[in-house]
C-alpha cells in the first residue's frame, strides 16, 4: 500500500484535485481513529504526523495507491470544546456530508465499550440522509472479553438505528484486528464504482 499526505483544508474549496472516490473516517474524539487510521493504512503514524495545531478542524487528506483518498475528520464530541469551535465541527461536518459532488464513503467509528452519543446519532443520521455507503467500525475491541461483544455491536447498531445491512466491521488497532474486512469492503465499493 503506497500512502502519502495531500493536503489539509479548512473547507470544501480546498479538497484536493483529481477527484478520486473518498473513504472518510469519523468518529468521537478519543475513539481510536488514528490508531484504526494507522493499522488500516500499514504506518505507525501518519495520522498523527500530518497534525499541526489547529489540526482539529481540518479535513486531512491522504492519497492511496493514487485510487482513493483517505480523509480524517477532526473528532467529534468532546466535552471541553467551546460554543464556537463546536459549531464549526458541525458545520465542516455537514458541509462534507451534504456535499454530492465527490463520491463518498464512511468508515463511522464507535468505541465498543461506550453506548453510542446523540452526536453519534446525529452524525450517522447526516450520513444517512446523504446517502453515502456506510461502515460502522467498532473499535478497541481487544478491550471487551468475547462473550460481551455480541451484545455490544448490538446496542450500537440499534442506538445510532443503523439499517441491518450495514457493514459491522469490529475492529482493534492494538491487535491488528478488522483490516483484511476495511480493505474487502473498500475494494468492493471500488469495483462497484469503476468510472470514478
Ligand atoms: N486497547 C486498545 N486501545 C486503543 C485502541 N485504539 C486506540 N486505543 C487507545 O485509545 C486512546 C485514543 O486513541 P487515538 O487513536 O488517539 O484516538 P483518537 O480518536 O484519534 O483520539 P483524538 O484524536 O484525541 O480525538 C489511546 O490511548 C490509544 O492507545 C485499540 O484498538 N485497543
Ligand atoms: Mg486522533
């Protein structure tokens, strides 16, 4: 897998030429999503490496074997942001979301130990209405005994009232667990989607 770093932006304006479908990772602040970023991407830190202050409200794209983009979002749903950087989140988010001019996928993370948040709800319900091809990813799952996991992945496909289809890809950076499913399922929406 060859990575590199595009660019970061502030707004749509500036997402990256050619166009090229986009697989976006969300997820709460804290929920793993640089460390599932990393394992999924095969380095031990790029998330994190293209973080310069003020990081949090930008969208950070990647490009993968030249075929798609990756795109991190800043986290969402942390409890010590201000009024204002929480309006802005919302705002970059929906932008993104709404946005019908790029192909788009999601990679929606959810920590697996955490009953999912109204922002997760609201987030999902966004993506949702947008349309987009969707993949909950329940992350740090190595945290969890295997017996509790069932019950878990179902809670949160009923609190964020997740369609059954969904794709339910349980996930752990730590243990290296979940990559061969992202990988499968971002190829298939790939071959789905030739002529972009
Ligand atoms: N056990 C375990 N811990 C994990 C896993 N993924 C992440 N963590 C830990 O969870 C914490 C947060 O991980 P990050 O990857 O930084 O999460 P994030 O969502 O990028 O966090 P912010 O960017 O700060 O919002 C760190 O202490 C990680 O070591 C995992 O799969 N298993
Ligand atoms: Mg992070």
């Amino acid at each position: 897998m060859q990575v590199e770093f595009v660019t970061s932006t502030p707004d749509l304006r500036g997402r990256p030429e050619p166009v090229l479908p986009e697989f976006a990772f969300l997820g709460r602040s804290n929920c793993g999503k640089s460390s599932l970023i990393n394992m999924f991407l095969d380095r031990r830190d790029l998330a994190r490496t293209s973080g310069k202050p003020g990081k949090t409200r930008l969208l950070n794209y990647f490009v993968v074997d030249g075929r798609f983009y990756l795109v991190d979002l800043p986290g969402y749903g942390f409890a010590k942001v201000s009024k204002v950087q929480r309006a802005a989140w919302r705002r970059l988010f929906r932008e993104y979301l709404a946005a019908q001019d790029r192909p788009v996928a999601v990679f929606h993370l959810l920590d697996v130990r955490h009953r999912p948040t109204a922002d997760d709800r609201e987030v999902a319900d966004w993506i949702r209405e947008a349309g987009h091809p969707c993949a909950i990813a329940a992350t740090k799952i190595d945290k969890i005994g295997g017996p509790r996991q069932g019950g878990r992945y179902r809670e949160i496909v009923e609190v964020l009232g997740a369609d059954p289809q969904t794709p339910f890809i349980p996930t752990s950076a730590a243990k290296g667990m979940g990559r061969q499913e992202m990988l499968a399922w971002v190829e298939a929406l790939l071959e789905a989607n030739p002529e972009t």
